[in-house]
C-alpha cells in the first residue's frame, strides 16, 4: 500500500502550468476592459445581460484554469454546478413572483369590471413602505 | 488545520517500508485519496459561499427591479471623475488588482507542486500584498462614502431625492453595496489570515510535491472569492 502513497506527486497532478496560467489572466483582464468598455454604451436592457455573460465567461476561465477543474475529477465541477443551478432556480423563482405580483385577477376573466380589485395597501407600488426614521404621525395631539 | 506531525509508528494499517509521508493519515488508504477527499470537502464549502452570496445578489437583483431609476443614480457615486467623463476607477483597479492576485495564487500553488519552496513563498507573500491593496483601495472607496453620508439604511443622510421625496431606492443601494462589498471584504480579509499560515508553514518546509492540499484549497478559497467579485463589479460598477 505504502508504494501508492507515493503516486500523488507523479500522477496526473501538473496539469497547467505557467504559462496557461499567464494566458488566462491576459485573457480575464481583457474581458475586464471589454466589460467596462461596453458599459459606456447603451444598449438598453441588453446591457446587464452582456455584463452578466462577460462575468459569467470570465467565471469559467477562473474555475477551469485557476481553480483546475479542467483537469479535476469531475466530481468537483459537478458540486459548483449544481451551487449555481440551485442559485438559478432560486433567481428564477424569485422574479416569476415579482413580474407577476401585481395581477391579482385572472386576465382572461370576462367581466373584469364587476370583479373586486385587491386594495391600493396590497399593492407595494401603490403603498410604499414606511421609512423606518419617520416620525409616527402625531395621531394623539390631534385629539387635544 | 492539524499542524502537528502525525504519529507514524504507532499507526497500524500500514506495512514498514519506513518510506511514509508524515502527512499521511492512517484513515485514508492513499496520499491521493485523502487529497481527494480534502478538496470535496473544500468545494462543499465553496458552495455554500456561493449560496450565501447568491441570497444577496437575489435580493439586489429584486430591489433593481423595484427601484430601477435610483439604483441607476446612486451607482454614479461608485464612479470617479476622469477626464471629466464619470469612469469606476477604484472598481475597475479593484478587479485588475484581484485578477492578478489569482495568478500569483495559482503560481503559488505550482510552485508547492513542483518542490519551489522559495518561489512558493515569494507567490504567497505577493498574493496578500496584492490582497492589502485591493483593501486599501476599498478603504479609500469607503471613507469617500462616508463622507458624503451615502451609508446604508436609515443611515442614509445624503442631500438626494431619497430625503425629499421619501424614497428608498438610494438607502437600498447602499445597503446592499456596504453588506456585499463588505461581506466580499471580510472574506479578503479571512483570506490574508490563511495566506499568511501558510507563508509560515513553506517557510518551514512542510509542503512539497507530495504534499500541498493547503497550498491547494486555500488557492480554491482566493479564486472563489476572486469569482464573487467578479460578478459583484459589473452589477454596482456598471448597471445602466
């Protein structure tokens, strides 16, 4: 058994090396420029989904290269995976109810008119919430 | 974080070929499977950071959708004047100084793994000046903000829309800027302590080609925190 303890330092350990590790940094700070120079211009609600896939790009430089998974086991790639799948889902659901929040009645329904419509304090865009440093209303000096 | 030694001799399991690592434990069969095991362990960490920072990019990502003008606004106080053209200086410096520190982590990492001690220490010791920089420069950030009293919450005392119409947009912003950024800079932080445990520990020669699983999963730390950051600069720095 002893004589396999001795493999790790010859095994498939020394993957990479320095100058892949030099590439990618040029290439992570060039993505870096390219993401700053991007946000200079406009392109509406594109913006934030080209900065996203600029990061996102840059994140799977960092894991495959810096952080090995290129030459891992799987196993570990697996587990980041299935982190960010469960952040997706989360992020997914999350914004199904706020781009939904405010349709209280079904679209479809025939006689809208007669339908009761939910109260102007159910609706958060309606209603804003209280600053927590406001003063209380001075309910009680009123009644003096 | 055993640093001591442990005892081989009195180990059972083994058979005595004298050639033993000291490093080996008598649990795991082979140096490569308590690696293994070691670096899963690792990564479930990593994961859970990532949750953890998930949660707040979610709740951000919520609160750009409800304020989506003032967020827009307050991320101007993140920009320097350059040219006279508003540019995330310290951000974008920020993300320069992090990227390289990943490198000289990385080559920190080889160097452990082909018996370069000297080099092993010297890539470590330029990964936690780059780390003090990359806090220095969040310092100078700060201090800016809280001298124009863009705080977080109802700290918030800027001259702004916010205090006169009874928003909360800009509060919003900056207590999610001051919790990520700051929750990002603890992590930095954390990050220097391990750096620094194990600059002593290649100084005293424990890691070689044999052995460097610290080396390794203290670099998985700095990258992952490194990848946060990534995404946090594009979503303070350059939302419009």
């Amino acid at each position: 058994m002893s004589t396999e303890t001795h493999t790790h330092a010859e095994g498939a350990k020394h993957h990479g090396g320095p100058l892949i590790y030099t590439a990618n940094l040029f290439a992570l700070m060039f993505l870096t420029v390219v993401t700053v120079a991007a946000a200079s211009f406009n392109f509406g609600s594109a913006n934030v989904v080209i900065a996203l896939a600029i990061a996102s790009v840059k994140a799977i430089l960092v894991g495959l290269f810096f952080m090995h998974l290129l030459w891992d086991k799987p196993v570990n790639a697996i587990i980041l995976i299935a982190g960010f799948l469960f952040l997706g889902i989360f992020l997914m659901f999350d914004f199904l109810d706020v781009t939904s929040r405010n349709n209280y009645l079904p679209r479809n329904m025939p006689n809208m008119e007669n339908a009761t419509p939910a109260p102007d304090s159910m609706n958060p865009l309606k209603t804003p919430a209280p600053r927590p440093l406001d003063p209380a209303p001075a309910k009680a000096e009123e009644h003096k | 974080m055993s640093t001591t030694l442990p005892d081989i001799h009195s180990h059972g399991g083994h058979d005595e070929h004298g050639e033993h690592n000291p490093y080996h434990q008598h649990h795991f069969a082979t140096m490569e499977q308590q690696f293994d095991t070691s670096k899963l362990g690792m990564w479930l960490f990593l994961v859970t950071e990532i949750l953890l920072f998930g949660g707040l990019f979610v709740g951000f990502g919520l609160m750009q959708h409800r304020y989506p003008q003032q967020f827009i606004e307050a991320h101007e106080h993140l920009k320097q004047n350059i040219f006279g053209r508003p540019f995330p200086l310290y951000g974008t410096i920020n993300t320069l100084v992090l990227l390289i520190s990943s490198w000289t982590m990385v080559m920190g990492v080889n160097a452990a793994q082909t018996d370069q001690k000297k080099k092993t220490v010297r890539y470590l010791v330029l990964t936690i000046l780059l780390a003090c920089v990359f806090l220095g420069i969040k310092y100078v950030e700060y201090s800016h903000k809280f001298h124009d009293g863009l705080l977080p919450g109802i700290f918030y005392a800027h001259q702004s829309e916010d205090l006169i119409k009874g928003t909360h947009g800009y509060a919003t912003f900056f207590a999610f800027y001051f919790m990520m950024t700051g929750l990002h800079g603890i992590h930095v932080l954390v990050g220097i302590g391990l750096l620094s445990w194990l600059v002593m520990r290649a100084r005293r020669g424990d890691f070689s080609s044999a052995y460097y699983t610290p080396v390794d999963l203290v670099g998985l730390y700095w990258h992952i925190v490194d990848m946060i950051w990534i995404y946090l600069f594009p979503l303070y720095y350059l939302i419009s």
